[in-house]
C-alpha cells in the first residue's frame, strides 16, 4: 500500500508542469517585445520568422510619432541589443530563484530598450 502511495505521488510530480514565476512572466512578455517587429525596425534587422502582421482592425498602419516628451524613452538599436542581453541575465537569475535581482534586471532592460513602437 505504502508503494503505491509513493509511486503515486512521484507520477503526480512529474507529470505536474513547473509553475510559472511572475518575474518568467515579465521576461517571457520583454523578450516578445524585444522580438518584435518594432524592435526589428529600431535594430534594423528582420524580426525572428519573418516579418508579421496582426491583421488586426484596430492595428495602427505605422507607428505614432514621438513627441518631445517621448525623447528619454526613444528606442535605439543599442539599447534593444543591450536589453536583450539584460533579458538573458534576468532569465539566468529567475532560473536560480532570485526573483529580486531578476525583477531589477528585467526594470533595468525595459529601461533599455525604450518605448519600442
């Protein structure tokens, strides 16, 4: 009885997926972001698969226009490289449990890498 109690309880923990942290979260939606065709047109590079489209009705046809206000926040193709490598190093540190650094890393690479259009 105690065997299969035990056998029961070792299938139950493999088959059950590893939860997601919020600060995964927050990497997995900056990576997208980062991946993006926006960001590919600030790199000036294609967007990984291609390019895309939503076929959205409600997507914009081009990007809106940065105001002067929007000048601390413009995307450059540094800073999106720079983001991407901070991204990479927040993944590391929630992989390794330490969701404060990686919660400082990932404000860190949204800093970086600007408001992506």
């Amino acid at each position: 009885m105690m065997m299969r109690f035990a056998f029961a309880a070792l299938a139950l923990a493999v088959a059950t997926p590893a939860w997601a942290t919020p600060c995964a979260d927050e990497v997995s939606t900056l990576q997208k972001r980062l991946d993006s065709a926006g960001a590919a047109a600030v790199t000036g590079t294609t967007p990984p698969g291609g390019t895309t489209s939503s076929h959205s009705d409600k997507a914009l046809a081009t990007p809106p226009a940065l105001t002067k206000g929007d000048a601390a926040v413009k995307p450059t193709a540094a800073g999106v490289e720079e983001a991407k490598k901070l991204v990479a190093k927040a993944a590391a540190e929630d992989k390794a449990g330490n969701a404060e650094a990686c919660r400082n890393t990932i404000m860190q690479a949204k800093e970086k890498a600007g408001a992506l259009p």
